[in-house]
C-alpha cells in the first residue's frame, strides 16, 4: 500500500511580483483569477498573459455551467500554462482547463473521456484553506444533478504550488475563518481516516497545531491579530491538504455536499456544521482507536479532558463564527431523508475514508440532529 506522495514542487516568495518573474509569466499562459487580486497585484506589472476573471461567469462555488461557460471563451487560445490565483473555485476550475480535449466539464467528473493532462498548472492559493494546491481532487456542482461531484486523479495535480502570504491580506475575517476551520477539518479527518499512516500525520498534526494556536490568539487579542501570522496560515492550510491529498476525507465532506449543492452554502461553512456532529458519532461508536489519538491531541491543545475536546471546539469556533442549524440554509424537513439517500448513493468516494463505517440511518440521524 502507497503510504505517501507529493509531486508538486512548493514554492514561497513575499511578492506577487517575484513569482512573475521567476515563472516568467508571458502570453503562453492563462491566468484565472478575480479582479480584486488583479487589481492590487498583477495590473500594474503590465503581464501579456490571457487573463480569465472568475467573477465575470457567476457567483459562489463552481458548477459545471460556470466551468463551461469559461471554457468556450477560453476556445482557441493558444497556452502552455494554468496559472490559478485565488481560493476554491479558481482553483477547481483552472484543474479541469489542463486536460486534453475538454468540451464539457460533465464528461470529466463521470469519466466518459480520457483523463490526459495537457497543459501545466500552477496553482496560487488566496484562502486558507482548500489545501488544493496539493490535490488531485477538484469539486464542482454538477446542476443536473442537484449535487456536488469530484473528480480524484492525479492527472489534474498543481506542477507547482506557491505560497505568497501578502495575496491572503485582502480575505475578509468571515471567509479566512470558514477556510481555515476548513483546513482544520480536512487535517483531523485525514488523522483518523484508514489511509492514515505515520508521514500524513505528520502533517495533519503540524496543521492542527498551527490552526488552533492562531484561532486561540485570535480570540484572545481580536480579529486583527491574523495579519501576524498570515503566512502560519497558509502553511497550515498546506499541511492539511498534504495529509488529506494522501488519505482523503471523510463523513463530514459527504453530508455537505447535499448542502452546498442544493442550497450554495460556501464549502468550508457547510463542512463546519456537520464537523463535531461527525466526530461525536464516531468517537460513540468506536471509543479505541485513532480518534483517540486524536482526542488526546486536541486535549492537549485545548487544555480540557478527551471528553470534552468537541465540545470545546464547538465553544472555540463559536467565538470566531456562529454555528447554524441546516434550517438556516433553507433546507427542508423532507429533505434529512433525500439527502441521506443521495450521500449513500453519491458519496461512497468519501464514507470509504470515515473513521468507522456509517450506516444510512445514522447519517440521516446527524442531520436530524442538526436539522
């Protein structure tokens, strides 16, 4: 069994500017990005490279539509490059432009056409939190569908991944939370997941670490305090991405993706929901084990008993952000046994990874719970 893998070469600099020229970014190369990253940071370097504004095609997470809305304006350009600078959405798109012979998106996340890569990435993450720049996974709303999709294969892996922290300044508090709550639980799911192995919890660890240490300060001395340790951040988010590039995720990603499908809740936001819910049930049902590791970490860190660590996470988290219930979102009460069925019909990928087996009952227990 393959214990770990990291193909992508990692790169750091201070300026926007520097990875320009170091990359030497030209007119063979197709840049996705928004205009409020453009603006501030690439405009004024007068680049000839195609430039893809993100915005201009729809708001929220990426679907299908928006993917191949991009796709047929991009038709007949001639690039050798990928360049993604932003957060998920930028960087889910940009990894469906490399493969050969793309005309819908759809064909790709179902596997109906060859998985060749075509064209290089290079991926610049502005959220702290999708860990993206290191999988090989990109997630989309597949509207006809009425859920979100991945697509897993190491085709659509970022060439390089490169970390700038002065592109994370602009990420208002609410979106650097969710994010980062969000690469909180992709380390912790991957910690527990049975792929997990002694090198992705390494990782998994150092990002656990680093996340709580800042989200504790941050409530300590106030939401400004993040702009101290942006780069922390960053490399936390990075951490967790390798870890869970390597293991997967689990439960708490399959029951939020109806969610976020359905009801176009922010991915990093509906994973928060579902997080301790999750892990209350697998720590009931399987006490011994990983998450016991886990839970004596998280008491560590937490400075309470391995009893109490997910609810203290809930009290640490709802310092930062309010925790809603799936009402809040719209969702109806008919719908806790739609959306059971369709995460045990659609997200087999991801319940293989769970720290124990889930059966269809319980999941639509945890969103009555939370209903």
């Amino acid at each position: 069994m393959q214990l770990f893998s990291l193909k992508t070469r990692l790169s750091r600099f201070d300026t926007f500017a520097a990875f320009a020229e170091a990359f030497q970014l030209s007119e063979r190369d197709l840049v996705i990005t928004h205009e409020f990253l453009h603006a501030p940071f690439m405009k004024a370097l007068d680049l000839r490279c195609h430039v893809v504004m993100q915005e201009h095609y729809g708001a929220g997470e990426p679907s299908d539509v928006m993917m191949n809305s991009i796709l047929g304006d991009v038709k007949g350009l001639v690039f050798d490059r990928v360049i993604a600078v932003g957060g998920g959405t930028v960087i889910d798109i940009a990894k469906l432009f490399v493969l050969e012979g793309l005309e819908d998106v759809v064909q790709a996340f179902d596997r109906t056409i060859p998985i060749v890569k075509a064209k290089q990435l290079v991926i610049l993450p502005t959220t702290c939190g999708t860990g993206s720049e290191v999988t090989n996974l990109s997630i989309a709303e597949i509207t006809s569908k009425h859920t979100k999709m991945g697509l897993a294969d190491d085709a659509i892996l970022a060439d390089d991944a490169v970390i700038i922290p002065e592109l994370l300044k602009g990420l208002p508090f609410k979106f650097y939370t969710y994010s980062a709550i969000d690469a909180f639980i992709h380390a912790v799911e991957s910690y527990v997941s049975p792929k997990s192995n002694p090198y992705t919890q390494l990782y998994a660890k150092a990002a656990v670490e680093l996340i709580l240490d800042v989200f504790s300060r941050i409530v300590a001395e106030g939401p400004e305090y993040r702009f101290q340790r942006l780069e922390d951040m960053l490399m936390a988010s990075n951490f967790a991405g390798i870890a869970f590039g390597n293991t997967g995720v689990g439960a708490v990603h399959a029951l939020s993706y109806p969610l976020g499908g359905t009801y176009h809740v922010p991915h990093g936001e509906a994973n928060y929901q579902f997080f301790t819910a999750v892990f209350k049930r697998y720590q009931a049902k399987q006490p011994q084990g990983r998450i016991q590791e886990l839970n004596a970490l998280l008491a560590g860190l937490l400075h309470c008993g391995q009893d109490s660590v997910y609810d203290r996470l809930d009290l640490l988290f709802g310092q930062l952000l309010q925790k809603n219930n799936l009402r809040f979102y719209g969702m109806k009460r008919e719908e806790i046994e739609t959306f059971a069925d369709t995460v045990m019909q659609k997200q087999g990928r991801l319940l293989a990874n769970n720290y124990v087996a889930l059966t269809r009952d319980e999941i639509r227990d945890i969103y009555q719970s939370l209903f």
